[in-house]
C-alpha cells in the first residue's frame, strides 16, 4: 500500500526522475570536465556574452546567491569571467569558454539521444513539454 502513495505522489515521483536524469546528464557531460548545470550556463554565457547574474538565475531559475557560486566556479576553471559595472556583474565567456562549446553541445546531444531512445523521441519531447508548464504553472 505505501508503494501506492509513493506512485501517485508528484513530489516522489517528480524527485525520482530528477535522479535519474540527473545520472544521464552527469554522464553526458563527464567528458567537458564540468557539471551539466555549468555546462548550460557556459551555453547561455557563449550565446550573449555579457549576460548579466540576474539573466543567468531567470533563465536557469536558480536563486542570485547560487549563480554566483556557479560563476564564480566557471571563474576559477577560466571558462568566463566577470566583468563589472555599477552593481552589474556581466559575464563573458574566456577563449576557453568558447573553444569548449563544442563539447558541451555534444554533451547535451548525447543525453537528449540517450534518454530519447529509452523513452522514445516523442515521449521524451511530451514529457519535457508537460514538466515545464507544469513547473511554470506551480510557480505561480
């Protein structure tokens, strides 16, 4: 009977697939030597360079103190820096920030093939759809 709850609850349910894709992803981007999350935002720095902290933690949905944690890793790696203006931080991408954008878009090619031919493509585009308006809806 517990096992019942545990399945029709979206908490578990929803954390038990975040394990899970967490795994994937891990693995996916363990090639470029840095973590998924840091592998996206280096995605989005190389896409606008000079994108600002607060861009980055509304794209991402991560909190201002976290991003600067993220960057200020990126920072010490020499993947970006952090160029300020007034109270703006605008990060730009270092030259090897932007020679390994190539990796990171195999990376997420690899866990988006990995995880489409378990799935299968359109389910996994389905599943994607529906967990992010779900989570735009509960954020409200």
């Amino acid at each position: 009977m517990p096992e019942k709850y545990l399945e029709n609850c979206l908490y578990f349910t929803v954390n038990k697939l975040s394990r899970v894709i967490s795994k994937m992803a891990e693995e996916s981007f363990r090639p470029t030597g840095i973590t998924p999350t840091h592998g996206f935002m280096m995605m989005l720095v190389s896409n606008k360079p000079g994108i600002s902290q607060s861009e980055l933690a509304e794209e991402l949905h991560m909190t201002p103190s976290t991003i600067t944690r993220f960057v200020d890793k990126l920072v010490v790696k020499g993947l970006a820096e952090r160029k300020v203006q007034g109270k703006m931080s605008h990060i730009h991408p270092t030259q090897a920030g932007t020679d390994i954008q190539t990796d990171l878009e195999k990376a997420w090619k690899d866990l988006y093939r990995t995880y489409s031919d378990l799935l299968g493509e359109e389910e996994g585009k389905a599943l994607t759809k529906a967990t992010h308006l779900a989570a735009g809806q509960l954020e409200s």
